[in-house]
C-alpha cells in the first residue's frame, strides 16, 4: 500500500486531540505515518502525544523549538514527511475510517496530484469517535474538478480532505503566513499547472467551533485573503478585489450548513 505521511499541527488541543489521533490511526488503510508538531502547548498536549506515540510506533511527534504559529508547525512535520501522498488534519476534526483507503484509490486513477472529498459538519461539543459518527445532513459538498480561476473566488478545499502526490509534485511547503496558509498552498500547486479533483462522498468531519459573532469572523479573514492575493499570487488590485468579493459571499454561504 502507499505510504500516506499524515501532517497534524497541536496547539493546546487536548480536549480533542485524542479523538482525532484515534481517527488517524483507526483508518482501514494502515500505511501511515503521522506527523504531529506540537505548537508550545500549555494544557497537556504533548504529555497526551507522548503517550500516543508509545501506543502506536506510526505517531511520531516532536514539538517546535518555538512557538510559531500553524505555517511553521505544520511545515516542520511536512518536511519530515517520506510518503508518497501527503494529506492534513488539525487536531480537532476527524477521519472517517474508510477515508484514506477510498481517497488513496481514487487518487491513483483522477488524473491529478491534488485530490480532496466532501466533508461533514459536526457541533463543537460532539465527543464520540470517528467511528460513531452518524451521518446529520450537514454536508460541504466538494465540486467534482476545481481550477486556479476557481480556487481564487473560493477556497473549494477543505484542508482536513485534502491530499497530494509527493512523488509528483515534490514535497511541497504552506507560505508563512498566519492565517490561510492551506489556501495558499492549494493556490500554488495550481498556479503551477494542477488542478484538483474531488471524491464528493463525505469522508472527514469539521468541528464547527461556536463563535461569538459569524459576520465579525469573517471579516478578520479579508486581510488574509488580501495578503494572500497580493504578496503571494501577485495578484492586481482590481483583480483581488473581484476574488476577494467572491471569497467572502461564499464563505458566508458555506458558513450556513
């Protein structure tokens, strides 16, 4: 079977952490290596990874020798990363067990090196596992092909699916940025001539964190979004704006599910 490196950033997840590790390591396709970079946890994160890792040899965690953000925790586990596909998952969602085993077989016949699924939508509160989960209608259905045109007036990937062909694309880093540095990722990889293709069944499960306002959250990512358009796709102003209007009205909508 191909080796899949499984590349998990940690920041004072230990509420969640285990669940999601178990999501990994629960999966019906078993040549994995999971990469985890603990952030400078303060809650017991890397004590649990320890633990973890003792359990089960393909844990293989190591914490950051500073605090530095998701970008840099997550390329630190990237660069460790001897896979032949690399895929994400933050430490408070979750696999469902067959994900891999499905993705890894249609990545070997779609034709690109970027492949993502749909993915589910569960309660910040929700505590059972990945195994339990029971299917509740709240779908981010993925298109079946996205291109770089697509990419730039929304973000069509959820980071928790997505998974691309080191063998093809080299191993490949998230821009240093504080926020959307998956987006940015996915952009680049396009940019350089891939586009990605989707396994629209649902296969992975986002916790919805509860927020104290959805339209105050949204507008914090537009400097984000900016950046990333400007500084990183080079983008023009006229043309970022347009990609930053679109961005926004479908975040609002997909926020909605």
């Amino acid at each position: 079977m191909p080796l899949v490196s499984v590349i998990m950033p940690v920041h004072n997840a230990a509420a969640t952490l285990g669940q999601a590790v178990r999501s990994v390591l629960g999966q019906t396709h078993t040549d994995v290596e999971l990469l985890i970079t603990d952030d400078a946890s303060t809650d017991g994160s890397m004590e649990l990874l320890r633990e973890l890792a003792a359990g089960d040899a393909r844990v293989l965690a190591e914490a950051a020798p500073e605090q530095g953000g998701a970008a840099k925790a997550r390329n630190l586990a990237i660069a460790r990363a001897k896979g032949d596909y690399v895929a994400f998952l933050d430490s408070d969602d979750m696999w469902l067990p067959a994900k891999l085993e499905k993705q890894v077989a249609f990545a070997a016949t779609a034709g690109t090196p970027l492949t993502f699924t749909s993915y589910y939508k569960m309660e910040a509160e929700y505590a059972g596992e990945a195994a339990d989960f029971a299917p509740n209608g709240r779908v981010v259905w993925a298109p079946e092909h996205v291109n770089y045109r697509d990419m730039l007036v929304q973000d069509h990937i959820g980071a928790l699916t997505a998974m691309y062909d080191r063998n093809a694309l080299g191993t490949r880093l998230m821009p240093d940025m504080p926020k959307r540095q998956d987006y940015g990722l996915w952009l680049s990889i396009m940019r350089d001539g891939a586009d990605a293709r989707a396994l629209r069944e649902p296969l992975a499960v986002y916790r919805a964190h509860q927020a104290n306002s959805l339209s105050s959250n949204k507008l914090a990512l537009i400097p984000f979004n900016w950046a990333l358009y400007r500084e990183h796709e080079h983008l023009s102003v006229p043309r970022s704006a347009r990609a930053l209007a679109g961005a926004a009205w479908n975040s609002v909508r997909k926020s909605r599910i």
